[in-house]
C-alpha cells in the first residue's frame, strides 16, 4: 500500500468512505420514512372519504418531539403551507394563527400529537368503504 503521510492509505479511506455511505444510507433511508410517516398522518382520515371531504386541511399542535422528528423547518404547520405554498417555513406559525382568528378556519381540522392520530387511525380499522370494496 502506497503511505501518502501522516497515516492516510487509499485502504483506510476506502473503508472510512464506505462506513459514510452506509452510515448515510440508513439515515437516508430513516428520514424518508420520516417524512411518509407524516405524510400519512397529514392526509389521511380514519372515516369513510365522503366524511373525510370536509376537513381535509388539517394541521398538528405536536410535541417538540414530533416536531424534531417528523415535522422539521414548522412542517406541522400543514394547512397554512398548503394556503400560502411559498410562504417562509419561518412564517407558518403566524400564519396558522391568523387562520385560526379567521373565518375559513371552519373547515380545517386541527389534531394534536401525530402518534396519537396514528393509534386513532389503527383503531378505526378496517374503514368500512375499504372493506365493501375489497369483497
């Protein structure tokens, strides 16, 4: 092996590379899983769709966990980021308030933690419509 100085070896630097991208790799891997997670939770309705057409906007209050975690940059935010797309992550607090004081806040459905909607989900199951499709 050729020694290029102060301890570097083409052999140590390939497997130093190859540990980064597996290490990568998983982490990759966690936050898109992540991000289907909530993604789910922010679309989804344990309810029939007839039902669930009436409050599709929906935003989560979360914990600083689940905002660390699943909802990064205020993506917890969800209704105000889908009303104002090119808003600054920065101003989704503000305006989620402002929607909250306004009148279009009648439709929007506001949930608080998104592992307690994920249980909630699971126990409604199986979804009635779902089941008389499925036969």
């Amino acid at each position: 092996m050729i020694d290029l100085g102060r301890g570097f070896s083409p052999a140590r630097f390939s497997s130093l590379s190859r540990l980064l991208m597996f290490a990568s790799d998983g982490l990759l891997c966690q936050m898109h899983n992540r991000d289907n997670f909530r993604s789910f939770a922010e679309h989804s309705h344990p309810e029939e769709d007839q039902a669930a057409d009436r409050h599709r906007l929906i935003t989560y209050a979360s914990n600083p966990l689940e905002r660390m975690l699943l909802a990064p940059m205020n993506m917890n935010y969800h209704t105000a980021h889908h009303l104002w797309p090119s808003i600054p992550y920065y101003n989704l607090p503000e305006a989620d308030q402002e929607i909250r004081q306004g009148a279009e806040a009648t439709g929007i459905e506001w949930r608080g933690s998104y592992f307690a909607y994920l249980f909630r989900y699971w126990s409604a199951l199986p979804i009635s419509e779902c089941a008389r499709r499925s036969v």
